[in-house]
C-alpha cells in the first residue's frame, strides 16, 4: 500500500484510510458487501454491535479468503453495555459474534455520561491484551475527551464522528491534530444528500469521476479516515476507485466552504439510546 492509502496511530499502527462501513445493512447482506469490498481491495471494515451484523461481517472476512493480519476490523461498545465489568463482557461477546480473536480498533460508540471512564478503564485492559490492536472512541466532543483524560491512562487513537461537506468540524478536527487523535468520518456521503450538488458534480466531471468520489477524495486530502456505505458490489468499487486522482486547492477549498455545521445524526452533547 503506498502512505496516501494508510495512516499511522499514535501507536504506530497502520490503518487504511478508506474502508467500508455497514450501518444498517442486515447480517446476511454485511456478508455480501464485505465479500465485495475485500475482493475491490478493501483492507478496513467497520461494524458495530449495535448494527447488530458482527456475524455476518465475521462470515464475509471468512469468506473473503484474506489472510486475517492483512485486514483492519473495527467493532464499537453500545451504550447500554458501557461501564467497566460490562465493556470486558461486550467486547468478548463482540469477538465471538465475528468470529475472531482480536479486533483491530474498538470504540466507546457515544460519551454515556458518567459510564465512559470506566468504560475505557476495561478497555485500556483490553488494548493491553493484545486483543484491540488499538483502542478509541466515537462521537466525543472536545470536552468529552478532556473528561476521559482526567482518569485515562492511554490516549485514544482515534475519534469518529459524524463529518462530511455539510458538517466539516473544523474546530473539533484542529483539536484532535494538537492531539495527535486520528480523525474518522462516519455519514461521509452526508447520506446522499449532496450527490446531486452542481458544483461537486461539475469537479467530478473536471477529473472523470462522480460527485461520491470526489467527496471520498475530499476527505483523504483532509487526513480524515472516511467509511462510505454501500451493499452495490459496483458502488462498493467506485468508492475505492479515488487514488488516481487529486483535486486541486481550490477545488477544496469549494468543498469546505460547503460547511453550515449540518448534522444529519445526533448531537453528542444530546442523545437518548
């Protein structure tokens, strides 16, 4: 893989800066898609326990016919499962479900007040096992992840958060950089939204390539790690298809300032599941 296809943690593991993500995609169609997207030259997939589809993202990694240890899986810890005893026990129920014995990235999913300190507790024990390669957290604002530092020993090494064209968290990404916390977009597509904007329509045309891939290539210049969804086999391909391209500077520019701090999902701050 050459260094535009991967970043390196904090710990000095390489990850893919493009991979598949399979929010809302039913056990038996994750299998499909993640079949799909490692034989497109995938090496990230993320799910969730909360997707409720670790099973048959196990059968599609199994399937595949990859060697394990040239793929990057990435599972998440549920709300309702967060505090330290119930972490180690959801973590484990996670790698059974996969079929696995180590998960590359595991995630706090969203900031439970008053569970996720010790919810990463049990979780820097898991990293310390060897069975998360590395360990990190979902949907935390600044000052979430300034509360965890309070107790925490180690670091987070990554953040994924709701980003995209329309929610670009400039604030929240200058943040993490002065950390050194990578930075993961989840609902990178906007949900489809903005597929049929003119102007990300029109850069597309100037290099031969959708508005989805001029998106995707969006955020790999921004060092931002991106998860687009899909269950089409030839969509699943064409978002991967984004490293013989770049857009210029202005061309960026125009993307960000697409901004107007838009969330598609819930605010962090503001949640009840």
């Amino acid at each position: 893989m050459n260094m535009d296809k991967i970043k390196t943690l904090t710990n000095g593991l390489e990850m893919p800066r493009l991979g598949l993500g399979v929010w809302r995609v039913e056990n038996s169609v994750a299998t499909d898609a993640v079949k799909w997207a490692i034989k497109a030259d995938y090496r990230l997939i993320d799910t969730a326990t909360i997707y409720k589809n670790e099973a048959g993202v196990g059968k599609g990694i199994k399937e595949a016919g990859v060697d394990r240890k040239d793929l990057f899986i990435t599972t998440k810890l549920w709300n309702s499962d967060q505090g330290y005893e119930s972490t180690h026990k959801a973590f484990n129920d996670s790698l059974e479900r996969l079929g696995l014995e180590y998960v590359d990235l595991y995630l706090i999913h969203w900031p439970v007040e008053g569970k996720f300190s010790a919810s990463w507790r049990a979780m820097e024990e898991i990293y310390e096992s060897g069975r998360a390669k590395a360990i990190g957290v979902s949907n935390f604002h600044q000052h979430h992840i300034e509360e965890l530092m309070k107790t925490a020993k180690i670091k987070p090494m990554i953040n994924q958060i709701e980003l995209h064209p329309t929610l670009t968290q400039v604030p929240l990404r200058d943040y993490l950089a002065e950390e050194g916390i990578a930075v993961e977009a989840w609902s990178p597509l906007g949900q489809g939204k903005i597929l049929e904007n003119e102007m990300l329509m029109a850069i597309g045309k100037n290099h031969g390539k959708s508005a989805a891939q001029v998106i995707i290539r969006w955020h790999l210049q921004s060092d931002i790690i991106v998860i687009p969804k899909s269950v089409h086999e030839d969509r699943i391909q064409q978002n991967f298809d984004v490293f013989d391209f770049e857009l210029t500077d202005n061309e960026m520019k125009q993307i960000d300032e697409m901004n107007i701090n838009e969330r598609l999902g819930a605010d962090p701050d503001n949640f009840d599941f």
